[in-house]
C-alpha cells in the first residue's frame, strides 16, 4: 500500500532520516520503533506531506491498482487520497467543540449522511466523545484528546492510518484500550496502520512487522513476532529481560 | 442624562468604524500571527471606491447608498486577496518580520498610488444614503448616518459572527487559527481559508471606509492613516486575534474618545484614549479578551 525507497530528509544542515526503506503492505500493521530523536516522527511528516524530503520517493496506492508516486504532494491533497495523520502531541484544534473537531475531520466530506454515518462509527468506536460532543476540546483530558486525535482522523474515512506515540502520556489502562481500539480498526475496517511508538512491547504485541530506528536509519526489520525475540531489540526497547 | 446619551451615541457609532476595520486586523492575525498594515489603505480605498461608484448613483437613497456599500466591500475583497497573493504568500515561510515590512511597504504603495491616482487634495464624499436628523425625547438627535452607521455594524458583525461560528469555512478559520499545521492534516487548503480570511477582513474595512465618510465627508489617500492605527490598538485591546475582542475594543475606544472629546481636555484627545489603553493593557497585557499564548515556532 505504501513504498517508501532511500528516503532522506534534512533539517538545514541536519540529515534526520538517511535511506529509509519502509514497506506497508495493505491491512496490516506496521510499527516503526526507536528512541527519541531516532526520526519516527520525521518520517511520519515526510508521508503526509508536511516535510519536503532531500531525496528518495513513496509511492501510495488506494485502491488495488497502480501506486500513485507522493512524494510532494501536499499534506491536504493527501487526505483526499485517504492518508490519515494522527499527529505527535495529538494538536486538537483546542479552541473547537469536540463535534466541530469531528467535523473538521470530514472537512472534504459534502454528503451529510456520509458524514452522519462516520459521525456514528467514530462514537461506536470512542463512546466517551459522544458523551463530551459539545466540550471545548483543550479541557479535555489527555486520554480523552488521543481518542479525539484518533476520532477526527477516522472521520475522514482514512485508507492508511499512521500514529504518532497515542500512548503517550496517557494511562496504562487507557493505553490498553486505544490499542484495542488500533486493532479493532484495523481488522474491521480494514484500514492500513502505520503506529509509531516508544512503547514498544505493546506495539509490536499488535503489529504484523516492524522497524527499528536509530539516528536516521533503519538498523532492523522483520515480522513483529521476530522482532520481540530478538536480544538486541529486547535490550534497547523492550526493557531488557 | 441626555447629553450623556447623546455622546454615548455618538461614542457608539465612531467606535463602530474602529470595530469594522479591527476585526479585519485581529482576524489576519488569527490565520497568519502577523499585523497587516496595509489594511488601514485598504479602508481607504474602500471610501474611493464608494466615491467613484456613486458616481454612477447620484441621487440619495437607501437602496443606492447599499448598493454602493456592497460594490466598495466586493471591491476591497479582490483587493485584499490580491494583496496577500501578490505581497505576502510568497515570504509565507520567511521571517515574521520580512512579512511585516513587506506590509508597510504595500501600504506605502497604495498611499502613493493613491495620491497618484485619486489626487492628495481632499475630495467630498457625496451624500450616498437620504440624510434626515432624527429628534429623540429629551432633545436627543441621532442623524440617519448614525443610524445607518449602527445598523450596518449591527448587520455586518452578525453575519460575521454566524460565518465564523456555524459555517464550515468559518469553522475551518478558526482551526487554521488554532493549528495550520493540524488544519492541512485534515484536509483544509490553508491557502484558501487566508484568502476567504483577507477577503472577508477586507471587505468590512471597505464598509468601515464608507461609514466614516459619510461622517466626514472628506475622503483622501492618507485618511486610513490615523483610523487604522486606532483600530489597530482598538484590537490589541480587545485582545489581538478574537474576533469579539475586536469588536469590544472598537467600540470602547470610539466612546472613550467621543467623551474625551466633548471634555475641556478635548485637545488631548487621542492622548487621553491612547493612556487609557496602556493601562487597560497594564492590568490585562493580553487584551480585555484575550489569551496569552506562547508564542508559537
Ligand atoms: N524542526 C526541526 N528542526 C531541526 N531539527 C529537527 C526538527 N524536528 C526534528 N529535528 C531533529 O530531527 C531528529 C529526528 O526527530 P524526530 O522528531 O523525527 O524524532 P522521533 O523519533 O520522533 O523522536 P521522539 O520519540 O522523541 O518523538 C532529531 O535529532 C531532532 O532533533
Ligand atoms: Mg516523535
């Protein structure tokens, strides 16, 4: 569903991705570890188009035929494509209601009975926004924000889905529950997941592959189950043992 | 008592003219965090081209006077897009501060072309709308202008405030206002919405424009000079980039300014508002309903 070849990315002088070679194949879900600063969210950026990458290419195909090369395309022509990018720090328009957000989500949606519908999905899948539709949304809390991210995100109809850190800050059971959330989606509706994560032992729990990130390269990849058997990832994410 | 009214009427319908042209600051701000100075000509222009287009309407009536107002907003709509088009767009990813000389010099620019074009000698404004004194209980007068001044405010922040609250591009505005970054994740061409943005700014500063030459009847190419800078302040006290901020500030300032005005300190007047602003903004830095937000990189 997504390619993404010798992709490199600077930042003035700094190179923060260096030939990254990603591949998400369609239905599944991929999680990208590494530690801070590695350039999970860099990568992140670069697909959805708010980065404008030195080198390489991806290429997106929606629907089962040809892939489309993306590589400039800007981020909201990409939404229109079915990308959906679920941000670092969550960034809900705080200053919105909780529905406005959601319809926000569905900004290049005109048919309102679509709009209904997703509306509907997205309080199936997170009954507490539906409880909070009229609050403002910065006094949510911070669970409560990611599951609004999350939300807003799906309100589009997404294809491919990509996460930035949802579990962060946000408590253990909470976390528990968004991952199922990820899942559920993934399964159901067949949506593509590109997760991001510094937890990485839940993340891989759910994921079919992963890559590992380490200043800008992809130093290890493979299926997910490998990658949570393997002493040097076990070591460095996994908290050793 | 009714000399008291009468001021705050008349304080009203000023502080009206200030509270169109702030808010066409204080939403440019809220899209692009910057001042647009130019926005003081565009007020200008507006009043030239309600001038230019009455021509075309000579004799007084209401549906003429609107009719005027409307080709002055449509006007100064295209121009305020052009503008951010032609002038701002492309040092979008510049420094804040490039933008902002960038500004002072469009503004240069339209005074000059203005002086050029229109002439540096004063013209009168003809009398666009029926004019009639109206004569209150208690000797009160509230002339037709004043009346249309308010009823026009009234009009054009009402529809303001519907677009910006309850329509999807006004919703749009103020999550592009919130978060560019968030906005275009979702699917929202921020270049649109900074035009509808300049647009819809634009366009109230062009109503401004006609109202206070109505009240003035003498146009010229550096009359946005002095309204534009109480605007300005009019919506840094409001609290720059709310949009009811603007519109309090506006009218607060015309009525200060309209008291001052009829005291015997009326020769320091602009002094006087100008005082009282920095102390307001002493107590309340953000501005009477403002946030403070940090500034964002
Ligand atoms: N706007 C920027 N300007 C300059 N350097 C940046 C910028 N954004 C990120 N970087 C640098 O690029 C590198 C990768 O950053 P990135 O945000 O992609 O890391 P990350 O893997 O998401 O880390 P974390 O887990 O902490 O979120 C870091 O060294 C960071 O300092
Ligand atoms: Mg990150």
């Amino acid at each position: 569903m997504l390619e993404i070849k010798n992709l490199t990315v600077n930042y003035g002088v700094i190179t923060a991705l260096h030939d990254v070679s990603l591949t998400i194949p369609r239905g599944s879900i991929v999680t990208l570890i590494g530690g801070n600063g590695a350039g999970k969210t860099t990568t992140l950026r670069a697909i959805s188009g708010l980065l404008q990458p030195a080198g390489g290419s991806i290429h997106y195909a929606a629907e089962n035929g040809r892939a489309e090369e993306i590589t400039s395309v800007p981020a909201h022509q990409l939404v229109r494509r079915g990308l959906a990018h679920v941000p670092e720090g969550r960034m809900v328009f705080a200053n919105l209601t909780v529905q406005e957000n959601l319809q926000m989500g569905a900004y290049l949606q005109r048919d309102k009975a679509l709009i209904r519908r997703e509306l509907d999905y997205v309080f199936g899948v997170f009954p507490r926004l539906q409880e909070r539709e009229k609050q403002i949304a910065g006094t949510l809390s911070g669970g409560e924000q990611q599951m609004l991210a999350i939300g807003r995100a799906l309100m589009s109809q997404p294809k491919f889905l990509m996460l930035d850190e949802p579990s962060l800050g946000i408590a253990p059971l909470l976390v528990k529950t968004i991952f199922e959330k990820i899942v559920e989606i993934n399964r159901a509706h067949g949506i593509t997941i590109l997760l991001v994560e510094q937890n990485a032992n839940l993340a891989l729990e759910i994921s079919h592959f992963g890559y590992v990130l380490e200043t800008g390269r992809v130093i290890l990849q493979g299926a997910a189950a490998a990658l949570r058997q393997n002493p040097q990832v076990r070591s460095a994410y996994l908290g050793g043992a | 008592m009714t000399e008291f009214l009468q001021q705050l009427i008349n304080g009203l319908s000023l502080g009206a003219i200030y509270a169109l042209i702030a808010l066409g600051y204080t939403m440019v701000y809220g899209v692009l965090r910057f001042i647009n100075f130019a926005h003081s000509d565009v007020f200008m222009i507006g009043a030239f081209a309600g001038f230019y287009s009455s021509r075309a309407l000579p004799d007084a009536s209401v549906a003429h006077g609107l009719t005027v107002l409307c080709i002055a907003m449509i006007a100064c709509a295209i121009l305020g897009i052009v503008i951010e088009r032609l002038a701002y767009r492309p040092l979008r990813a510049r420094s804040k501060l490039t933008v902002l000389i960038t500004a002072i010099g469009v503004s240069l620019l339209l005074e000059n072309l203005g002086q050029f074009i229109f002439g540096a000698a004063p013209k009168r404004f003809p009398q666009i709308f029926p004019e009639k004194n109206l004569t209150l209980a208690g000797g009160m007068t509230l002339s037709s202008s004043q009346i249309i001044v308010l009823v026009v405010t009234i009009v054009c922040l009402v529809s303001l405030r519907f677009i910006v609250m309850k329509t999807k591009i006004g919703t749009a505005m103020r999550a592009v206002s919130f978060n560019p970054i968030a906005a275009s994740l979702v699917g929202i061409n921020t270049d649109i919405v900074i035009s509808f943005t300049f647009g819809l700014g634009s366009a109230l500063a062009a109503a401004g424009g006609i109202l206070y030459s109505m009240n003035y009847q003498a146009i010229d190419p550096l009359m946005g000079i002095l309204p534009g800078l109480k605007a300005f302040v009019a919506a840094v006290l409001g609290g720059i980039g709310n949009i009811p901020g603007a519109a309090l500030g506006g009218l607060l300032l015309g009525v200060i300014e309209t008291f001052v005005n009829g005291s015997r300190w009326s020769t320091y007047t602009d002094a006087i508002a100008f005082a009282v602003l920095i102390l307001i903004l002493l107590f309340k830095p953000a501005g009477l309903l403002g946030q403070l937000e940090v500034e964002k990189v």
